[in-house]
C-alpha cells in the first residue's frame, strides 16, 4: 500500500530565519576546516538517505531543538 507523503511547505509560518543567519550558515558549511568537514558530510547523507519531507522534518526539528534549548 503506498503511502502519499505528507506535504511540509506551505500554511503559517513558524519560524523566521534571516538573510543575515542563512549567509552565516552557508559560509560556515563552505568555508575550509573541521566544522565545513562535518556539516556537508551529515548534508550529503541526509540527502541520500532521507526523502524531501523527511529532510524539511529533520531541518524544522533541529530548529526547534535549538530554540528549545538556547540560553536567553
């Protein structure tokens, strides 16, 4: 029995990330050393292992693990 995927885009928005924080975390995964090392190889298999939704829910639940736990 197939399963039809459950859509993650669209509806009301949640969280809001900024130019400022995605330009942060794309030089931080380009740029050389260990931390760049790390993040493209956890990216790549993410995207190998998991489908679309399954990857949007993993990135909307480190999100909010994140705001869950940060130190005001």
């Amino acid at each position: 029995m197939a399963v039809n995927p459950v859509p993650l885009l669209g509806g009301k928005s949640v969280y809001c990330i900024n130019e400022q924080q995605m330009e942060e975390a794309h030089k931080l995964t380009e740029q050389t050393g260990e931390a760049s090392v790390k993040i493209q190889a956890f990216i790549e298999e993410a995207q190998e292992e998991l489908t679309r939704n399954e990857q949007a829910a993993l990135a909307f639940m480190l999100i909010k693990r994140l705001k869950d736990t940060s130190v005001h």
